[in-house]
C-alpha cells in the first residue's frame, strides 16, 4: 500500500515534467481507470470464481511488473503516451477484483453483522489511509532528491514483498461456485436489485469523479510553485490521507452513537459541502484546509457505505457485484480525470471545482434517497442479507462456523 502511495505523485510528475502536458499525464491516468472499468466488468464472474487469494496473488505479480516498465515506456519518445496508457490500462484492469477480493472477504472473516463489519472495514480502510498519508509527502520529498524513476521502482518492489506476505499468511479459502454469469450480469442485478444499493452504487459513480478530478488537478496546482512542485503536490496528498485515517479512526466510536447507514450518509452530506467550499476564493493554505476536512469526512463514511451495500447483497454473488461495482464506480473516475486534466489548463482551477462539487452533490442527493428508501421499506431496524441464516440470540451464532472475531473487531 505504501508503494502505490509513493506513485500517486511519481508517475503524474514522471509523465507531467516528460512531456509537459497535462492532457497527455490525465490521458495516461485515465487508461488506468478505463481499465479498471471495462477488464473490471468482463471479468467480474471470474474474479467471483477464482476467490480472493487466487486474484490478490495474480494481481501483485502482474502489477508490480507492469509499474516497472513505466519509466522504460515514458522515455520511448512519440509512443512514450501511447505505450504507457497501454501499460496503465493494464494495471488498472487487475484494480477492481482486487479491491473486490479484500471487501468480499470481510464477511467470512467477522460474520453478517453490519457494525462490526464496517470496524473490519474501517480496519482495512485504516492501513490504506496510513499508506496514503506517509507516502505522499515521502515521495514529493524522494522525487525532488533522487527523480521519480527511483520511486517508481520502489513501488514495484512493494509489489513483489505484498505477493511473499499474501502468499505466505492469506487464508486459503473454497471460491464461491455461484451460476456462470454473462459480463457480469448477475452483479449488476444485485446492485440494482433494491433502492438502496442501486443509489448509493450510482453515488459511488459521482463520488469518484469527483474524486478523481481533484486528485488530478493537484499536481497542475502544484506545478505554479516551481521547484516547489513536487513537495506541495506531496504535501496536498498526504494533507487529505492524514485526515482520512483520522476519519477511519473515528467510525467505531460514532457506531456506538449513530446506525451505519446514518452516519455514511451524513458524512456524505457533509462531504458535498466542503467541495461547495473550494468554489470560493480560496488561497493555498484554504484549499489544504478542505482537502483535510474532506479527507476527514471522507474517512468516517466509506467504511460504513461499504459495509452497509456488502451486506444487502446476496453471498453467492457478492464478490460479483462488488467487483462490477467498483469497476463502474472507477468509470466515473476515469470520466473525472480527463474532464479534469482537459479543462484546467485552458478554463481554470475554478471551473474544474466547480464540475466536481456538483459530482458530489449528486452523490449526496443519492446517498439520502437510499436511506429514505431504507427507512420505508424496513424502518429503523438493521436488515439483514438476503442468505443470512436467522436471527440467534447470541452473536456468536451469526458467524460462519470456524471464523472468530479478532479481538480488534469487538
């Protein structure tokens, strides 16, 4: 997770500072997400067939090879573009069963109940933020002092030490053997299958735009600093990780206070108008202070929108879903970027926050008419998933057999 942190900012200023155009490093950026999207759907079935171990396994191997050829394909002079979305599309299209396999097998491991899934969520969701808040600024600090060529090579030896750890401590687990699905189909008709999960899966969709389309722009902001660049691009990065994992950190305190599905759509809301805020006229130190009361929003409501959507879908298709979801969610992404990186050079900063916060409006106008669907279909009550055996009077009973809570879920 570190690793990939570290080419959040390498890869954008390699790509930026080589060919100097932004178009071409949200072009290059884009063929990752596009990836994500269109592997990401197609293989859906397969990734619900294979199991988590098999895709996590294949995904390391295959992307830390991929992450090693990019500085070799970015100095290959008029295909350096070409050849490098390729690479990226690529990369991309392991993204969405990947990150799939890590939510589909939090259930297994902590049961069907919702709020200690969204603290094994949030556990998960933790590790990545810390990544995302020591590796930003580490490598705006690594690539001013020794290029991004170094870091990008470190990343892909993160890859290779994720794959002996996956390799060595993962769980080997008996893939689900749900019907053969056609494109993902069965996914699909989880997602939309019931109001909630169907809006906050279109939520996620504008969410990531927006997203997307900030992250995009930081380093474009950044470049105006001069030699500065790289550290201020690294700063605005881990600024936002930081107060993420310190999002993260609050979810199980405010479960205790507030339902999972209340306190996701409240940090929505939340979220939405903090990039309002970016539409004023605001100085460097302002949009810092947004992008860490984003991050902070953003980290106390994704574990609970995760684990609220996992729970409702069934089982025997949920890494299905979760894998159709995420590449469609990373559609919107890919949408983010290239609006983005396309329109800030010629209409402004201004313009591009203006496009993403109406992106996250809409995504929180969605996540509130899915809880109201919620409370009229099963009131204030907790439903369960379609395949979860009875309600017990002891939690103990609405764990699989054989896999016990880890004492930091409790």
């Amino acid at each position: 997770m570190l690793g990939s942190s570290l080419t959040v900012v390498a890869v954008p200023w390699l790509m930026l500072t080589t060919t100097g155009s932004a178009r071409d490093m949200g072009l290059v950026m884009a063929a990752q997400l596009a990836g994500t999207t269109v592997v990401g759907v197609l293989g859906a079935s397969w990734a619900g067939r294979a199991g988590p171990r098999r895709v996590m396994l294949l995904g390391d191997a295959c992307r830390g090879t991929l992450i090693a050829l990019v500085p070799v394909l970015i100095s290959a002079g008029a295909l350096a573009v070409p050849l490098t979305a390729t690479a990226m599309f690529v990369f991309g299209a392991i993204m969405a069963p990947y990150a799939a396999a890590q939510q589909a097998m939090l259930p297994d491991v902590v049961g069907e109940d919702e709020t200690l899934l969204s603290r094994a969520t949030a556990a998960l969701q933790g590790a990545m933020r810390l990544s995302m808040t020591l590796g930003p600024p580490l490598a705006g600090l690594l690539v001013g002092l020794l290029g991004p060529v170094p870091v990008i090579l470190a990343d892909a030896a993160s890859f290779a030490l994720s794959l002996l750890v996956l390799r060595r401590f993962l769980p080997r687990t008996t893939p689900a053997a749900p019907r053969p699905s056609r494109l993902g189909a069965a996914g699909v008709r989880a997602l939309f299958a019931e109001p909630l999960t169907a809006t906050w899966s279109l939520a996620l969709v504008c969410s990531e735009f927006a997203w997307q389309g900030l992250f995009a722009a930081l380093p474009v902001v950044a470049l105006e600093f001069g030699d500065r660049g790289p550290t201020v691009a690294g700063v605005l990065s881990g600024a936002f990780g930081a107060a993420a994992l310190t999002g993260t950190l609050l979810v199980g305190p405010l479960l205790r206070r507030l339902p999972a599905p209340v306190l996701a759509t409240g940090g929505r809301v939340l979220l939405a108008l903090c990039f309002l805020g970016l539409l004023l006229p605001l100085g460097l130190a302002a949009v810092l202070g947004c992008l860490v009361l984003a991050g902070l929003l953003n980290g106390v409501s994704s574990a609970p929108v995760a684990a609220v959507r996992a729970l409702r879908l069934p089982a025997a298709v949920r890494a299905e879903a979760l894998t159709v979801g995420t590449a469609v969610a990373l559609a919107g992404g890919t949408c983010g970027l290239l609006v983005s990186s396309t329109t800030i050079q010629p209409g402004g900063a201004r313009t591009v926050f203006a496009v993403l916060a109406v992106a996250q409006v809409t995504a929180a106008v969605l996540h509130v008419a899915g809880l109201v669907a919620l409370r009229r279909t099963t009131g204030a009550a907790p439903r369960r998933p379609p395949d979860a055996p009875p309600p017990s009077s002891s939690r103990e009973a609405d764990r699989p057999a054989g896999h016990p809570v880890p004492e930091e879920f409790r």
